[in-house]
C-alpha cells in the first residue's frame, strides 16, 4: 500500500463574490426570460405558421377516430406562450431533479461498488442531492400549476361519452386508481410524493452517516452507508423509470417506449457526472480538493467518456427498434421531432452534442487528465441534455406551435444559478474530505 499520508481537513468558503456571480447569472436569466415571454405574446397570433413542415394526416395516420379529435385538440386551454412558460418551466425542473437524485446515485454506487478512489470526491455529489426537497416542492407545486396544459390524460372529457378515448381510458388506472378515470389522479400523486419522500430520506440517512465518520472514525458508519446505498440503488433502478414515465413519457399518452425509462436515466446520469467533474475541476482551480489528483480526473474523464456513449446507445436502440418497425403510432414521436422546426435541429445538434463532441474531446488518456479539457467538454454535455430534455417535453405540448428563445434560455439560467448556489452553500457546510473515510489511504495513492 505505501506510506501513509496525513490529510489536512478542508472547508470550503461560500464566497461573498461567489454569491453575487450566482445572484447576477439569475438576474440576468430573469431579463431574458421577461424579454423572452414579451416577444412570444407579441408574436403569439402568428404562432402557428411556418411549422406545417408535416401533415397533420401524417402525423394522425391509423390513429383512432377519438385520438385524432384529442390530438387535434391539444392546442385547448392556455394562450400559447402561456403553454411555453409552462413547459419551460417543468422541462427545466425535471432535468434538475435528475442532478439532484443523481447526486445521490453517484454517491451510493461509490459505496455499494466499495470504491476507495473516489473518497476524496465523494461530497460533491453528496451537496448535489441539497437541491431534493426543492425539486419536491418545485415538481409537485408546478404539477398542479400545468397539467391542464401538459398532461392531456387529466382532464376529464377525455374519458366520457361517444368520443372517449379508448387507449387513455386502458391507461387510466395506472393514473387515476382507485378513483375512477378523469377524477384526481391518485395513484400517479401518491408515487410522485413517495418517491421524492423517499429519496430525501436516504439521502438524509446517508449524509448523516458521513458526518458522524468525520467525528467518530470507526468503520461502522461505513458499513451503514453501504447497506442503505445498496437499499437505495435497488429503489431508485424501479423509481427513477416510473417517474420517468409520469412525468416526461405521459405528456405524449399515446405513444410509448419500453426503454423510456433507461433513456431518461442515461441522460440525467451523464449530466450529473459532467456537472460533479465542472465542480471538482473549479474546485481545484481555487485551490480545494489537493487530495485529487490526475488519476482521479481520468476516472472522472473515462466516466464521462463511457456514459456519453451509454447514453447514445441507448438513444440508437430505441430510435432503430422504432424506425424498423415502422408502425404510425410509433413513429409518429420522432417524426414530429424530425421534421418540425425547433425540434428539428435540436433533434441532431443532440447526438453532436452529446456523442460527437465527448466521443473525440475525450477519446485520449490525456484528454481525460487535463483541467483544461475537462472544463470545456462537462458544460457541453450538461447543455446537450438539457437540450434532450427539451426535445423529450416540449414536442408533445407544444406540436407546431414550439419555440426556442430567450424564455427558454432565461429560465434555464435561473434554474441553473438557484442549482448551484444550493450546491455550493451545501459544501461550505461539511468538510470537503471526510478524513476518517476507511479507504481514504487507497484514494491518495490512487494510480492509473
């Protein structure tokens, strides 16, 4: 193993000039956005021209005669730049909720796989799952607030008389049990509710396991946080694909993917890697975290590197299943998303973004090692998800009337700022290492 090394403990300062960056990067998002929500009232009469780029016939081909009115008729409800603000909203609420939960997963997993190499790293993660109960209160606060407009299965019409809808009425009891169809969805609250209630719990039992390490230093607290991560891990591979399905896949009801689920964990879990290596990274340049050295990056870098490609081949398999099969109700979903502007370009600026670029920026052992390569490849992949998120939401609500401005990018600067700060504040308020970490002597002569 080598000599010991001794670990000076460190805290990191929430800086005054620090706080006011944040604070200024969400003022200015709130510019924007007010800009941005002006410009769409403004153009709002019009906001349907341009987008018949696809038919409706072909869009609605072998649909059911009550499917094509309830298509048709998605457009009901709010004024359009109304439904923007409201799938802006949830669209960047969910991409954050996977950072928060992610957090959490990446920590746990360093527990359940007994990794030594990252104990030097692991409060990054652990700070990222603060934001939790906000992303609990902001989900199921703007749930309430959009459903009408996002989540065509709510509302009660659908499911009465001669036109109800006979694919949404089978679904219903996944959403409405044990009430009947078109009432308050009970069933789908009470997950959402457990399923956040749960996670902050673990990451409550987890967090407090790591503080008492940093006082106690026996192994105990070690071994109870491996048992509560595997427990965790366990509830978070069925949770996480459930509200993948509640809350992205039910906005377009009658379409489905068996690997929705996996699709939307590989896009959060590689957004929350890129956003755990910027911090790390950032952290270093101020002169934080000396216990992470090179070879810790290039684990960082390879995890990066590897799940990019995860995530694409995920994102091929559905998109081939798909295409081959070529059944109308199926392929409608990339159709829309192929063919109909913003979505259009979105849907390949994607895979550069989220394939390409990290594919060859980190293709080498150096790449992987360096500071300077790894600031820039993190924020591409952390924006080429949000772009994927955009494109998962906003195609189902919006359909033709879709747009990308200044109210999308305003709302994901303020998201982004609230993000950070509660990332930051969370790691002034622990040492940055847990020096009494078991395997803290295997992470400082970590080699590769």
């Amino acid at each position: 193993m080598g000599h010991h090394i001794t670990v000076e403990s460190e805290q990191y300062i929430f800086k005054a000039e620090t706080k006011k960056k944040l604070f200024i990067l969400i003022a200015a998002g709130l510019v924007l956005f007010a800009i941005g929500v002006f410009m769409a009232m403004t153009s709002d009469h019009g906001g349907h021209e341009g987008h018949a780029a696809i038919s409706k016939t072909e869009m609605l081909a072998n649909a059911e005669p009550a499917q094509v009115g309830h298509a048709e008729g998605e457009h009901h409800g709010s004024a359009n730049w109304v439904k923007r603000i409201y799938t802006s909203l949830w669209m960047n609420n969910i991409y954050f909720v996977g950072l928060g939960i992610v957090g959490l997963f990446f920590v746990c997993i360093q527990y359940a796989a007994q990794a030594g190499w990252s104990s030097g790293l692991k409060r990054v993660p652990l700070a990222m799952g603060r934001w939790i109960p906000i992303a609990a209160l902001l989900t199921i606060g703007l749930w309430f607030l959009v459903k009408g407009d996002l989540f065509h299965w709510t509302h009660h019409d659908v499911y009465e008389g001669a036109t109800a809808d006979k694919i949404l009425t089978k679904k219903s009891p996944y959403f409405f049990w044990p009430l009947h169809a078109g009432s308050f969805p009970l069933f789908y609250f009470v997950r959402m509710v457990l399923f956040f209630g749960l996670w902050y719990w673990f990451f409550l039992a987890i967090k407090k396991k790591m503080e008492a390490e940093d006082l106690d230093g026996s192994t105990i607290h070690w071994y109870k946080s491996r048992s509560l991560s595997a427990w965790f891990l366990v509830f978070f591979g069925v949770s996480s694909s459930i509200a993948a399905w509640d809350w992205v896949m039910s906005i377009d009801a009658h379409w489905f993917s068996t690997m929705f689920g996996w699709y939307v964990f590989a896009s959060w879990w590689v957004s929350g890697l890129a956003f755990i290596v910027y911090v790390v990274v950032k952290l270093k340049e101020a002169g934080y975290l000396k216990i992470v050295n090179s070879n810790h990056l290039h684990d960082l870098g390879k995890f990066c590197f590897a799940f990019s490609v995860f995530w694409t081949y995920i994102w091929f398999s559905q998109f081939l299943l798909i295409y081959y099969a070529n059944i109308p109700e199926e392929t409608v979903y990339f159709i829309e998303r192929m063919r109909v502007a913003p979505y259009n370009w979105i849907f390949y600026l994607n895979l550069f973004l989220n394939f390409v670029f990290p594919f060859l920026l980190l293709m080498t052992r150096d790449a992987k090692r360096h500071m300077s390569m790894l600031k820039v490849v993190a924020p591409i992949i952390m924006i080429g998800h949000w772009f994927d998120f955009y494109n998962m939401i906003t195609p189902g609500v919006m359909q033709y009337g879709g747009g990308f401005g200044l109210l999308e990018i305003g709302l994901f600067m303020i998201f982004l700022g609230a993000f950070v700060y509660v990332v930051l504040n969370g790691l002034s308020k622990l040492p940055l290492v847990g020096k009494n970490h078991p395997m803290l002597q295997e992470s400082l002569h970590h080699h590769i």
